[in-house]
C-alpha cells in the first residue's frame, strides 16, 4: 500500500513541475518564424498560419538579468517593455516607463505573456490571449 501511494505521490509532483519553466531555458535569442495562431470568434485557436506579406519582425532575447531585447537593444519606444520576470509559465512584464514624448500615448496592451510552449528549439508566446506567435532558437 505504501509503494502505491509513493508512486501516486511522485507522478503528482511530477506532474505539477510541468507548468513550471526554468528562467534559464528561456533565456537566449529568438529569431520569429512569421508563424502564428489567432482565436477564432468561437474561442478556439486557429491553425498555424504562416505570415506572407513582407514585414521584419525583430529577435527577442530575453537575458538572465530580466532584459528584454529587440534586435539586441533595449528597445526605446513608449509602449516597449523593458523588463520581464518568469514565474512558472508567465511571463510578466514591466510597465513601459513613461517620458515626456509619450505623454499622451495609450499603452493599454496587456502586461502578461504565456508560454504555451518551450523546447531547446522552439517557443511560442500567447501574448494578451489574443495570438500566438512561434519563435525559433537563433543560432
């Protein structure tokens, strides 16, 4: 009976350990893969759809420190977060800090990114529950 209950026990805690992502499996460049998923007016994810039109998206890197860069600066803009911090499979955000030139910019874009998804090779980020867009290790 004890030997059944010691295997319950660590298939549980085995199983909650999957929500959680090291900070260091995270960290390192990003290049975007022009790959993403949108939900559906049912509510429902749609397929991989891949982006066609001509658009540069930026690299993401994400340093041990916290850092979050675009093409491997901090980026500038009003509504550009600087900062993150991983707590299990979310992926909070700072508040943009506000400057005079941004004073009357809306940044009502949420703060909070999940990670559906992280493998030596692929991320992909749910951002603001709205899409999801597919990330692969630069080299």
């Amino acid at each position: 009976m004890k030997s059944i209950l010691s295997l319950v026990l660590v298939v549980l805690f085995a199983a909650c350990g999957e929500n959680n992502i090291k900070p260091n499996e995270l960290v390192g460049k990003w290049e975007n893969t022009y790959e993403k998923r949108t939900k559906g007016e049912n509510g429902e994810w749609t397929d991989w759809e891949t982006i066609n039109y001509y658009i540069l998206l930026p690299s993401l890197e994400f340093t041990g420190d916290g850092d979050i860069l675009w093409v491997g600066q901090t980026p500038t803009g009003c509504c550009s977060f600087t900062k993150y911090e991983l707590k299990n499979k979310t992926i909070n955000l700072s508040v943009p800090p506000a400057n005079a030139s941004c004073a009357l910019v809306d940044c009502s874009g949420c703060n909070e990114w999940t990670v559906e998804k992280l493998s030596d090779d692929i991320l992909e980020l749910n951002r603001c529950d709205e899409f999801i867009e597919r990330y692969q290790r630069a080299k």
